[in-house]
C-alpha cells in the first residue's frame, strides 16, 4: 500500500502496521536521519520507508508477519525495534 493511498482503506476500521523508529542520527538503514524518526516497514523489502507499507486487518496478523520476517528484520533494521502500531495513531504522530 502507498501512503497516498490511505483514503481508500475503511475509516470504520483499524489498520496494524510494522512500524520503527532510528534509535541514532544517521541510522545505517535510513541515512541522514534523526534519532527518533519514525518509519513503516515495507511489506517487499523490508525496509524503513515513508511512503510504501504493510497495512493489517489486525493486530495478530501483523505481529504474525513480523514474527515470520524477524530475522530478516533484525538484519535489515538494525539496533531497532519493531513494533505493530494503529495506522491511524501513526499518520498523527501518536505512535
């Protein structure tokens, strides 16, 4: 899904997505970042991005999918969390 895109989805429900956050300045995965910038995760490449995401029907199904994707995770995000977070909550900057 792309950020643009979110007018599509349902507003009656709430979307889960992998989300992380660079726990330095200049994160090896997002270079020239701030520490404490906040990213999704692409569904395809696993990667800390802005504009392309994985959106979820629920909060299971999205830690499911991390669960199977950890260890590449771990390596493409490195030193970073990642956490399943409300779409909505994100786009508003409360999670």
């Amino acid at each position: 899904m792309r950020r643009a895109d979110v007018d599509l989805l349902d507003p009656r429900r709430a979307y889960w997505v992998p989300s992380v956050v660079a726990p330095c300045r200049d994160w090896p995965a997002a270079p020239g970042c701030f520490r404490g910038a906040r990213f999704l995760v692409d569904r395809h490449t696993l990667r800390a991005n802005r504009s392309d995401f994985a959106a979820f029907a629920s909060k299971a199904s999205c830690m499911r999918w991390m669960m199977r994707h950890r260890l590449a995770l771990n390596a493409a995000l490195p030193e970073a969390r990642v956490d399943a977070v409300r779409l909505d909550r994100w786009l508003l900057g409360l999670d």
